[in-house]
C-alpha cells in the first residue's frame, strides 16, 4: 500500500508542478499576446476614445443645428409664401392697368 501511496504522492506532486508551470506559461503567453496586440495597435492610425467622445458630441450637436436650421427656413418658407400670396393678385392688377393705358 505504502509503494501505491508513493506512487500516487509522486503524480499529484508532478501534476501539481505541471499545473503551477502551465499556470505561469499561460500568463507568459497572455504578456506576450497583449504587447503584440498593443504593437499592431499602435501602428494603426487609431484616434483615442477621448478623441472619438469630442468628435461624436460635435456631430451631435451639429446634427441638432441642423434640424433647427431647416425647421426655420420650412417656417421662413411658409411666411414668405403667405406674404407673396396677397401681393400676385395685386401685382397681375397693376401690370394690366398700365398695359391698357398705352393701347388708349
């Protein structure tokens, strides 16, 4: 029994150390990666999440202006056909008055 203890402390004691060792090669590899990753990175011309927030607010607020902006010529549009829409009728009136006047 004592020769199957031993046996069996030998393999928990080599698994644990295969374990221990896969543990530190796993955080090695993972290093490893994420200087890789971070180099490829780097390299891109890349903008920073500061410099994408700054850039998504002003087109936000551009796109807002410009909402506003075309509401108001809808709104100045409507006034300007209300205010030419009394002055055609007139305008036909006082172009026929001076035409008749010249055939006379």
């Amino acid at each position: 029994m004592q020769i199957n203890n031993r046996i069996l402390d030998d393999i928990t004691r080599v698994t644990n150390s295969a374990l221990g060792t896969m543990t530190g090669v796993k955080g090695e590899v993972d290093a490893l990666v994420r200087q890789q990753f971070e180099k490829i990175l780097m390299g891109m011309d890349m903008v920073t999440r500061e410099e994408f927030d700054v850039v998504h607010d002003v087109a936000i607020k551009a796109a807002e202006r410009i909402d506003a902006l075309e509401a108001r010529i809808v709104e100045l549009e409507k006034r300007l056909e209300a205010a030419e829409a009394p002055a055609k009728p007139a305008a036909k009136r006082a172009a026929s008055k001076p035409a008749a006047k010249k055939d006379a």
